[in-house]
C-alpha cells in the first residue's frame, strides 16, 4: 500500500501498518508512524483526492482516537465534500475528549449551521480564550456578516486596542465601518490598518475595495498599481487590479491588465481566464473561445479555465455545449456542489426546468446542507411560474437564515413579482439594511415605490443610487420609467430641456471624451430607433442608455412604418385601437392599425389586465406626443433596420414621409454584403446615411446574436457625417 506524502516522497507501508489501517477490529499493537500518515492524508487533501483521505482520517481517528489532528482532518475533508452536519457531528463528539483544544472548538465554530447558533459558539470560543485573537477575529466576523453592527463595532473597537500587533483584528475593524456603510471612516481604517502592516496585500485590496466604494475609483487605481509593483508575486493584487479596469467598462484596459497577469504568472490559468473575459466583453468570443482552448490542455483540471470555458458558452447562449462542459467540471470535480449550481443555472436559463429540478434534488440529497443549492432550487420555481411554490421555499429559508442577505433578497423578488409591494417593502429595507451598496436592491426598491404609485419616492431613491452608480443602465432604465410615470401624473414635471435640449449636452459631452462608458452613453442618446424591432434598443442598453421613446421596443415593417408617419401615428393609446395581450411571462401591446407589436416589460403576476390597461393607453399616448415633438424639432438621428431586407424603395417612401415633418437625420442599417464591407457608413445626402453591419441581430434558430462591436462603429460614423451644430444651437 503506497500513500503519496506531501513534497513528492512516497510511503509504502508495511504490511502491519496495512493491517492495521484496514482492520475492523481492535487496534492491532504495531509501530506506525502517525506523522507520516497525517502526511498523507494531507497531501491527499492538496490533489483534491477528499475520498482518499477522508479513508485516512477516518482509519486514523478509529485507530489512534486521541490523536486531534485525525478529527480536525476529517471534519475538514467532510465540510469539502459538503457533508457538514456529519463534520459538526464528528467535532462535537470530538469536544467532549478534547475540552481544552482551541482549534476543534474553532473548527466546530465555523461549522454552526445556523448564524444563531454560530454566534454562541464564537461568543463561548471568546470567553474560554479571551486572548487569542484569532478567535476574537473570528467572532467580530460572525457579528458582522449576521448583521449585529453595533456590537461588532464596540468589540472591534476593544479589539484593536488589546491587540494592536494583530492584522487579522484591525483588518475585521475596517470591515465593520464598511458594513456600516461609513465609508470615509471605511477608509481612514484601511490606512491605518495599511500603515500597522505595510507588509499584509489584504489591508492593499481591502484600502482599494474601500476607496472603490467612497466613489474615487482613481485612488483606489493608485493603490492597487502600487500594491502590484510591491507585491509583484502577488496574483490576487494583480487580478484586483484588472477587475478595477472591468468596474469602469474600460475593456481595452482590461485586456491589457489580464495580459500583463498572464505575463507575469504564465504558470497560474487565472491571467489566461481574464483574457478570455476581457476579449469576450470586446466582442472577439472566437479569440476568447480560441484561447481557452489552447490552454485547457495544459490546465486540463483548472477551477478558471473549466468554468470559463462553460460561462463563455453560456453567455452565447449554446446551451448544449455549456451543458456537456459544465458536465465535464463535475467530471473533474465530482466533490464540488459549485458546478452543480452552475449547471442547474445553464438548465434554468434554456427552459429545461424539469431536468434541472431533477438535478437540485439529487444535488440536496448529497449535499444538503449546501446553501447555494438551496437557494438555486427557491429561484427555480420562480422560473417555473409556480409561485406559490417559489414563496413557500424562500419563506422556509428566511425561518432558517433571517438575517441572509440573498434569502431577503429573494423572497422580495417573488412577492414583487405577485404583486405584493406592501409585503416586500420592509425585506428590501432589511437588505439594504445589510447591504446598503447593492445597486439591484436599491432599483427594486425604488420600483415598489413605483408600483404602489408613489413615483416621487421612487424618483429620489433612484436618483440617490444614480449619483452612487452613474453607469449603472438597470437603473437609468428605472428612472425612465418612474420619468414616464410622473409625466402622466403630471405634464409639468420633466423640463422640456431633459428631453430635447439633451442633445447638445449629449455632443459636447462625446467631443471632450471622458469617462469611456459615460461617452457611450452619451452617443448613443443622440440615436432614436424607429423599427423594426428591438435590437437597436438593446445596443442603447448595452451602452447604458435608456431613452423614452414610444418605438424603441417595437416592431414595424417599411409599410407599417410608411403608414404611421404619414398619419402621424393617429389614434396610437385609443382603447379602441389598442390590444394588451399576455405572452409567456410578459403583457404585450398591439396596434389595431400600424399592428406595431411592443414589449411592456410587466409580469402579468405584477398587475391585473383591468388596472394596466387604462396605464399602458396613457402611456402610449404620452410617446407618441413625444415621438411627433422629436420629429418635428429634428433634434434625434433616426435609425431603421429590416429584418425581411431593406430595399431603396423603402428608403425612399421613409424618407419622404419624415420630410413631411421638417428636416430630420436616419441613419438606414443593412447587413454587410461583398460590395459593402462591415461597419461602414455612406452618406446619401444631408440627412441621410446607410450604414452595413456584420449580421442582423436576431436569429430564430439562437435568439439574439448582437453585433454590439459593429452598432457602436455605424454609430459614431453617423454621429460626424450627419451631426448638425446650428441645429443642436436652437436647441439648446
């Protein structure tokens, strides 16, 4: 029998020690070297081999049960095979032969399966061992993460003055003012705890994180560039200090911080996997895709590369090569519950909620105590429609976690999605509570607000995490909407200037540059889309734009188009004319007349069909004042697209019939052919251009396929050739 030591050695053990290893009986009486066994079994936990020694442990501990070591590697291997209760199990016997033993109480500590009962097992930890501080730290963690602020504040307080030499304390004390989000006091911390330990790369990425949330991103910039030349063996520094570059959407910066990581950790597949992200947020999935194939072979068991690979298939939407490698994660890693959640998360996201339900319960039955798991198989009913199921399993797992963040979180989804603002309200309001800086909660509050028909709270909360997340589109989505919804409960709220004189802001703001996301979305604000569907739209989004506008969403043929111009959209809101029609887990509208089918973006779980109704009509009537203002002050360039194919007729007839209304700019988009290359944009006269992207965005086979990489080339051609400085003057 040959068990691998840790630095490479072997150990062949003898034939008594075998004997002894294997026996079910009593302990035989044999020389065996426990170190060396230990040994193994550690060097076992290293290769990932948990079955392995957890054998080991587990014969060790039969055989030689006073030994703590034996019991503190098996609970560990135990917790990594997603067995805790057994490992809880294991140390609380293990309590009653070793009392006195300060690692056994920790680990039994950290194994608590519930926050409650987590924080009386660090608080008794503490009072046994008051002066040792890697349980102080511990405790002061457990308070902060259920919640309990205060009290972590007047202990960590405490704490640092008794252990001025410990990291660990003063890093958990600058943790606590981020948790309180006392953000100034945030960072004052981390420099002070930077300054006690110039050495410790955590206190770097934690002064940067800290930096990063008081809004001076160039200061935390600062800190990490430097962080990354001191430490320059520090991996973690170097990925932070990419992932900074990726929070701004600076993607050619991106790039180039993952190629420096690569570089300089050519042996570690972290640097090729930022690549791989960074190129695929670039538009150049075939380099991405290349790539992480090339280096798969050399990192064949690679956590990075292997879920990079099935996210990269994912996030194109190819189910079924996303699923086949999210197989062959748990081929690798057949312990591990995390590819497990992800390939439940791919089976949701391609509608095949059977299997993937299928997958939880087998998943639950072997890990069950797997929190994540718990929490995939809550959203699945969600995804299922069956809501009284989805609430039942959030509503059990908020009795089970009370103060868990994501348990808060998505419970209020579920009720949101019913209907229920007034039962959501207060759990939005104990997660931001909790996590004062989530962007999505702070929206979905705001939308309950709106929901319940106070527009003018939604507006300031929205307005509140706008100046929080400028670049945030979710949000400025939101603010369009609440924008629409004050319009109709009063005509004099928005400033005309909001809306037509933006475009002279909007210009000067692309021609001095600036912050790259905030320059796109500027850009694209000067753009209308005027049909066919919805892809034009969607570039906005991407971009962070999110412009009123009645047509953004909607679906026009060339004639269907023709027509409603030159009728000025009549009747467009008019009950008669109008048809509110549910599909799948959306209300929809469609027009009598110019048929314009349109999302609404509201779950028929959210409202009734007799409520909306008189809503959406006002609604639309309200878009189509402004779409007839837009085009009558010219103050837009207009886009149209055709799926079916957009021939010269149709420019024509569509030009002619914006004439009618003054001199307005449109930009015409055609799929690039061998006389038109890609992103290229002619002039055909003033106020008229055509532009050729690589494909159109929209596949029936494969749902969108957006050439994002290519609208934003057409976009800022157009911007020059039909841009129009006299106009944007009167304007303004």
């Amino acid at each position: 029998m040959a068990i691998l030591i840790a630095g490479g050695a072997n150990l062949t053990l003898s034939t008594s020690l075998q004997s002894a290893m294997t026996s079910e009986g009593p302990c035989l009486t044999v020389d065996i070297d426990v170190t060396a066994i230990l040994s193994a079994a550690a060097a076992a936990e290293q290769r990932l081999d948990w079955a392995a020694a957890a054998n080991l442990y587990a014969r060790l501990r039969e055989h030689f049960p006073n030994n703590s070591a034996a019991h503190l590697g098996n609970s560990r291997v135990l917790t990594e095979l997603g067995r805790r209760a057994e490992a809880d199990a294991l140390l609380t016997a293990a309590l009653l032969r070793f009392p006195e033993n300060f690692q056994i109480r920790f680990d039994h500590a950290r194994l608590a399966q519930t926050r409650e009962e987590s924080l009386r097992r660090w608080a008794a930890l503490v009072d046994l061992y008051p002066d040792r501080p890697g349980g102080v730290t511990a405790y002061l963690t457990a308070l902060r993460e259920e919640g309990a602020l205060d009290v972590a504040e007047a202990r960590a307080a405490a704490a640092v003055e008794a252990f001025p030499a410990a990291a660990g304390i003063g890093i958990e004390w600058a943790r606590i003012a981020a948790a309180r989000a006392d953000r100034p006091e945030a960072v004052r911390r981390w420099e002070t705890v930077r300054a006690r330990f110039p050495t410790n790369t955590t206190a770097v990425a934690g002064h940067a994180a800290a930096l990063v949330a008081a809004n001076r991103p160039d200061e935390a910039d600062a800190v990490l560039r430097d962080g990354v030349a001191r430490f320059p063996d520090r991996l973690d520094l170097a990925s932070d200090y990419a992932r900074l570059a990726q929070s701004r959407q600076d993607w050619a910066e991106v790039l180039r911080r993952w190629e420096e990581v690569r570089t300089r950790f050519p042996d570690r597949p972290a640097g090729y996997a930022g690549v791989a992200e960074a190129l695929g947020y670039l538009r150049r999935a075939d380099e991405a895709e290349a790539l992480l194939l090339e280096v798969a072979s050399r990192f064949p068991t690679s956590r990075d590369i292997l879920f990079a690979l099935a996210r990269a298939a994912h996030a194109r939407q190819d189910w079924e090569t996303a699923i086949a490698r999210w197989e062959q994660v748990r081929a690798v890693l057949p312990d591990a519950h995390t590819p497990l959640v992800e390939l439940s998360h791919t089976l949701i996201s391609a509608r095949r909620h059977d299997e993937a339900d299928g997958l939880l319960k087998a998943a639950l039955d072997r890990f069950p105590d797997q929190f994540d798991l718990m929490l995939q198989q809550a959203s699945l009913a969600l995804h299922q429609n069956n809501l009284v199921l989805s609430q039942e399993r959030w509503s059990r797992l908020l009795q089970r976690f009370p103060n868990d963040a994501r348990v808060l979180f998505g419970l209020a989804q579920v009720l949101i999605t019913q209907g229920q603002y007034d039962a959501a309200a207060p759990l939005l309001d104990r997660f931001l509570a909790l996590r004062p800086d989530h962007a999505q909660a702070m929206a979905e509050r705001a939308r309950v607000d709106l929901r319940r028909g106070d527009w003018r709270s939604a507006l300031d909360r929205l307005l509140a995490a706008s100046r929080r997340f400028p670049d945030n589109g979710a949000i400025d989505a939101l603010i369009t909407e609440t924008k629409v919804a004050a319009m109709l409960a009063d005509p004099d709220f928005v400033d005309e200037a909001d809306l037509e004189r933006a475009a002279l802001v909007i210009a000067s703001e692309v021609q001095s540059g600036g912050n790259e996301a905030r320059r796109l979305r500027s850009l694209m604000l000067t753009f209308e889309s005027i049909g066919d569907n919805c892809e034009f739209g969607l570039v906005q989004r991407y971009f962070g734009a999110e412009p009123i506008s009645l047509l953004r969403w909607a679906g026009l043929s060339p004639g269907e188009l023709t027509r409603g111009l030159q009728a000025r959209f009549e009747g467009v809101g008019e009950a008669a004319q109008t048809i509110l029609l549910v599909r799948g887990d959306e209300y929809f509208t469609r027009d009598r007349r110019y048929r314009m089918p349109m999302h609404t973006f509201i779950n028929p779980n959210e409202i009734t069909y007799d409520e909306l109704f008189p809503k959406l009509c006002a609604r639309l009537k309200l878009m189509r004042r402004k779409l007839l203002e837009h085009l009558n002050g010219g103050h837009k360039i207009l886009i149209y697209k055709c799926v079916e194919g957009l021939r010269d007729e149709h420019i024509a007839q569509i030009t002619a019939a914006l004439g009618a209304y003054g001199p307005n700019r449109i930009l015409f988009v055609r799929p690039a052919d061998a006389n038109h290359p890609a992103e290229r944009v002619e002039q055909r006269g003033p106020d008229v251009a055509v532009g050729y992207i690589s494909r159109l965005g929209h596949d029936p086979k494969i749902g969108w396929n957006i050439d994002f990489r290519g609208w934003l080339r057409l976009c800022e051609q157009a911007s020059v050739l039909l841009q129009r400085e006299p106009r944007l003057a009167r304007a303004s």
